[in-house]
C-alpha cells in the first residue's frame, strides 16, 4: 500500500502514555483512599469502581483533548481542562453508580474524598510532570530547534 492511501497516521509519545497511566493510578489510588470511609466496601468495589472510573474518565479526556500536546501552553489551561474533564466525568460516573446501585452502599465522606481528592492528585502529578520536563530540556533533552520566518506578530 502507497504512503499516500494509508491515510493520516497518528502516534503517540511515550508522555501522553504515561500521562494516561498516572491518571489511572492516581484514580485507583483516590477510590481506595476513599473507600477506606465506607465500612462494607472490599477488593470488588474498589477493582469494579476503579476500572469504571478510568474507562469514563478516558473516554471523556479523549472528548476533551486532555491527552493532546501541551507543549507551548500555560499549565493553567492543561489544569482547567483537567477539572473539566472530571466535571463532565463525575456525573456520568454517579449515573452509572445509580443505575448499578453502587452509590447506595457508599458514604457520602466516600463519595466527596473520590470526587475531590481525584483532580487534585492529578493537578499535582501535571504540575510534578511539567517541572520535571523543564529540567530535562534545559538538561537538552527533548528539545526541537525551529527558524522563525517573517517579521510580524505570528513570526
């Protein structure tokens, strides 16, 4: 097959992989964390919770460009966009825990650690990350070099 009618291809950096496996550790980490206040809540719970919340929370970062190159960017904009994505996954997540009768068996201290504790773990995990690759590139790795071409604002 030509390269031309393979279409656009599209990969990912090993960063955005790691991204997406740092957010899913931070959300098992979170449910157990939370867990600990419901007093019947076992390995089940956090494993089926836990696999819901990340599957969602996945789905919903890949609507939102979450796990898009923020290279370039404030590190205010990739936190907003953060927060967002789990506005929009929280209720989905409490639908479904509704639906499943889930949400009957957790406190609501469970259910306010879980909904809060999340974005901020993973608030402080993006920030973590974002010093670490400025110390790497001003160590010269993962750097590009590029010319500006033209004199005016976009130059």
């Amino acid at each position: 097959m030509s390269p031309i009618t393979r279409g656009i291809s599209h990969s990912e950096s090993l960063l955005y992989s790691l991204h997406r496996l740092i957010d899913a550790a931070i959300i098992c980490v979170t449910v157990g964390l939370a867990l600990r206040h419901t007093a019947q809540s076992g390995v089940t719970d956090l494993v089926m919770i836990a696999a819901t919340s990340i599957i969602v929370y996945h789905v919903v970062a890949d609507l939102s460009g979450l796990y898009r190159s923020w290279r370039g960017t404030r590190l205010q904009n990739e936190i907003v966009c953060v927060f967002v994505t789990w506005a929009y996954t929280v209720p989905v997540l409490l639908g479904i825990g509704l639906v499943t009768q889930y949400n009957a068996d957790l406190s609501y201290l469970t259910k306010l650690v879980w909904m809060f504790g999340t974005p901020a773990a993973m608030t402080l995990a993006r920030i973590v990350m974002r010093k670490t690759q400025q110390r790497l590139r001003a160590r010269g790795f993962n750097t590009r070099t590029f010319a500006v071409c033209g004199v005016n604002e976009l130059g």
